[in-house]
C-alpha cells in the first residue's frame, strides 16, 4: 500500500473480548473504519513509532510558543461555540496555525477523533502541548457538554500565565543583557590587556634588576588570572560546559529541584521574594482555572501543585489534598504553610465559606500578578546601580593593579 503506515490498535469484538494488533493503513481513520468492518469496536488506535531520525530529536528540544497556544485556545472555542462540527474545526485551525508544534499536534488530534477518540484522549498523546491542566479542563467540558467555556477558560488561564512570563522575562532582559557584555568585557581585559601590562613588566625587571621587588599583590593576582585564562583556556572551556550539563542534570532530579527551589526563595535583593509572588500568582491561577471549569476539587488540588511550578507550593498542596479528602477544608493547611502570607490563608478561608472560592482565587492572582509587576520594577531599579559599582569596582581594580609596579618603578628610578 502506498503511502501506508503501521498503526497499532485495541479493540473489543461482539462478545466483549478484547482485541489488539497492527495493521498498515494511511491514516488512523482508515484503520477505524477497517476494523468496524471486521464487526470490531475501537478502543484505541495509535502509529507504530518508526526509529528516531535527527529532525526528530531536535523536535524534543522545541518548546511550544505560548502565545501561539493561548491564540490556538481562543480561536478553538470561538469555532466550537459557532457550532461548527469537530473535525472541520479541528481542519481549519490546522491551517491557521502559525506554530509548527502545535501545528503537527492539531493534525494528531483530528486523526485520533476522526478514528473515534475523545478530544482529551486524543490531546493526552501530546503532552507538551497540552498539559494536564489543559487536558483535564476539556475533558470536565466534554463532559458537561460545555466545551466551548471550557476552552475559553483555558485561552484566559493560558493568556495570564503568558503574560506574567513575559512581564519578568522583559524585565529582567536589560539587566542580564548588560551583566553579560560587562563579563565579556572583563574576560577581552584579563586576556588581551593584562598580557601587555606583564610584558611590559617584565621588560623593566630585566632592564633594571636592581630595582625590582616584585609586583605588588592586587598586580600579582590579575597577572595570575590572566596567565590562567590564556594559557589554560582549553581546560577551562570545556571544565565549565561539564559543570554546567552535571548542574542541569541535577536540577532535573528530584532532589535536585526541591534544593534549587528552596535555594531561590532565599536569595537576596527581594529575588527570592519576586519567585515567591510569581509562583503564588501561577498557584493561584491555576487553582482559579481549574475550579472554574468544573474539574473535581480533589483533582484540581492535585492537578494545580503539579503544574504550580514550585516545589514548595506543590508540597503544600499535599497538605491540602489530604485535608480535603478527609473531610476537613482548603484553608487550614493554606494558613499553616510559610509559603503562602496570611491573606491568601483568609481569602480562601471566606472563599470557602461563601461558596465564591473561585472569585477569591482570580482576585489572589490579580493581586499577586500587580505584585509582580511593582516588585520586578523595583528590582531592575535596584540591580541597575548593583551592577555599574560592580563593573566600575572591577575595571577601577584591575586599573589600578597594572598602574601600581609603574609607579613603584619610576619613584625608585628616580
């Protein structure tokens, strides 16, 4: 068969019994309907994985644009509220898509449907796409038989959380920008200049021997450090390369994030405040959303410390979920935990009591959000001047060490 694929599949006969195999076809529809022709009822239909080329493993590596996502989630509900049917929905927004991943993923997701899944389970075979918030929010909708909110409600959570990594990104972007060109500035100084400076040194040690005692401390150590970039830049490079890819692999680790999370709440200059607001406002969102959209409170306190982004957060979300599932409420284990101030502990507490939890979520998030914004201001204000006395401190040392044997040179010539 031309063009034809391996697909695997799971299917039930007439009299219950289960059924899987594999079965070539050139599209996941085709196989449904090959199978309902063998009196068969699908279950699941899924493609063969082939081995991995080099364009595929650079894929894995891409991450997926999430203003593209929060468009993808507008534009989905407006067509599936226009009552437009599922497949030709699934086409057009297939061919409005800007975005190569979530492009390829929409083409999965209209041929899982098209062979008889759910939306959620076809969305469940791309997971970096959609994640489990996103997935469990479509399938309280489908469920409901209120997709179209649903998906609204995931565009709004997705928009917010995009818009808050954006609003730290920007801001953090000129002052990493000019801490970067400092350092390569400094390194193009310690390699380049200080080369000149010890030649220089060195000539007048030589010419004059009876006046030289050596070069003066401050000298000696930039002098030091530039023979160690020049002359061992190539156990230094690949030194650093190492100790970065062993770092990366240990945040991945378990143990390795909740150390690295725990370490950032606790950095100074208001940083470790800053990653405390964003990961209550992303908390907060997120249980907002979640709620809203029907999930059962059980899964979206589940579903919301996975996805909070924050170790911390999420270990206090355990706390919650056990309190919750025997029988106690949100807020006690919420005013307990050190992550969260004593306002989001009252504001869920009266949530609860009111029945409006939902509504006090979005107001903690719209609050901390606001927090967010002044608090980044006022760090960039303050790591500004930060660092212009650390460039100005490092230039004027390194300055003022290859000046110094001069100085001492000529009074004793003198």
């Amino acid at each position: 068969m031309a063009g034809a694929t391996t697909f695997s599949f799971r299917a039930l006969d007439v009299g219950g019994a289960a059924s899987a195999g594999e079965v070539e076809a050139e599209s996941k529809a085709q196989v449904g309907e090959l199978l309902r022709q063998r009196g068969l009822i699908v279950l699941d239909v899924s493609e063969k994985k082939s081995p991995v080329n080099i364009e595929d493993f650079f894929k894995r590596w891409q991450s997926v644009d999430m203003r593209e996502l929060a468009v993808f989630s507008r534009q989905f509900a407006t067509l599936v509220a226009s009552g437009m049917p599922m497949l030709r929905t699934l086409h057009t927004l297939e061919e409005q898509t800007q975005d190569d991943a979530i492009r390829e993923a929409v083409a999965g997701l209209r041929a899982d449907v098209e062979a008889g899944s759910t939306l959620e389970q076809a969305m469940e075979r791309h997971p970096k796409v959609f994640d489990r918030l996103f997935r469990a929010m479509v399938r309280s909708g489908e469920e409901s038989g209120r997709l179209e909110e649903a998906l609204d409600r995931v565009a709004f959570q997705v928009e917010k959380a995009d818009a808050l990594r954006r609003q730290v990104k920007s801001a953090m972007m000129y002052p990493a920008l000019v801490f970067g060109f400092a350092v390569v500035v400094l390194i193009a100084i310690v390699m380049f200049v200080i080369p000149v400076f010890a030649n220089i040194f060195k000539e007048l040690a030589e010419e004059h021997p009876e006046e030289a005692s050596g070069l003066p401390a401050p000298t000696a150590l930039c002098v030091g450090v530039s023979n160690l970039l020049t002359h061992y830049w190539f156990l230094i490079i690949p030194g650093l390369a190492i100790s970065l890819f062993l770092f990366f692999r240990w945040k991945k680790t378990e143990r390795g994030r909740e150390a690295w999370q725990r370490f950032t709440l606790r950095l100074p200059f208001k940083i470790g405040d800053v990653i405390q607001k964003v990961a209550l406002a992303r908390w907060s969102r997120t249980f907002s959303g979640s709620v809203s959209s029907g999930v059962p409170m059980l899964q979206s306190i589940k579903l919301t410390g996975e996805t909070a982004g924050n170790v911390v957060v999420e270990h206090s979300m355990e706390d919650v979920y056990a309190s919750v599932k025997r029988g106690g409420t949100l807020a006690g284990p919420i005013e307990q935990n050190e992550i969260f101030p004593p306002m989001v502990g009252h504001m869920v507490a009266v949530g609860e009591e009111t029945g409006q939890l939902e509504h006090m979520l979005s107001k903690i998030a719209d609050f901390y959000e606001a927090e967010v914004d002044a608090k980044v201001k006022a760090l960039t204000a303050l790591i500004e001047p930060i660092m212009i006395v650390f460039v100005g401190g490092m230039v004027g040392f390194i300055v003022i060490s290859m000046y110094l044997p001069l100085f001492s040179i000529y009074e004793k010539i003198r």
